[in-house]
C-alpha cells in the first residue's frame, strides 16, 4: 500500500510542473498572438491615416493652386 502511495506521489510530483509549464506557455503563446494582432490592426489604422493625409495634402495643393490662378487673375484684371 505505501509504494502505491509513493508512486502516486513521485507520479504528481513530475507531472503538476510539467502540466504547469505547458499552462504558462499557452498563456504566453495567446498573449503574443493578442499583441501581434493589436499591432496588425494598429499597423492597418496607420495605413488609412496615412492614405487620408495623402489625400487632404492633394486636395490643399489643389486649392492653393486655385488660389494662386485667382490671383493671378485678379492681378491681371487690375
């Protein structure tokens, strides 16, 4: 009775840190792939930034160039 008492005792003692290792590596493992896609999401937000501030620089060089034409008009007209 007493050796299946301490194999079952030398049993759970090599197996509980091993049960525990692979707890703490999932853990980590799922930590890493909410934080990778944190990053693709914020990496996908600085993307459109970018893109819009392309287009309102466009949209202002457009209307300086207008406004240059417009005073070069009113200059002309004068």
């Amino acid at each position: 009775m007493s050796d299946v008492l301490f194999q079952m005792i030398a049993f759970g003692s090599l197996t509980i840190p091993i049960l525990i290792t692979i707890i703490v590596v999932i853990f980590i493992v799922r930590i890493v792939r909410r934080m990778e896609r944190r990053a693709d999401e914020r990496l996908k937000l600085d993307k459109e930034n970018a893109q819009f501030q392309q287009q309102q620089m466009q949209a202002i060089q457009e209307l300086n160039l207008r406004l240059t034409n417009i005073e070069k008009l009113l200059k002309d007209v004068e």
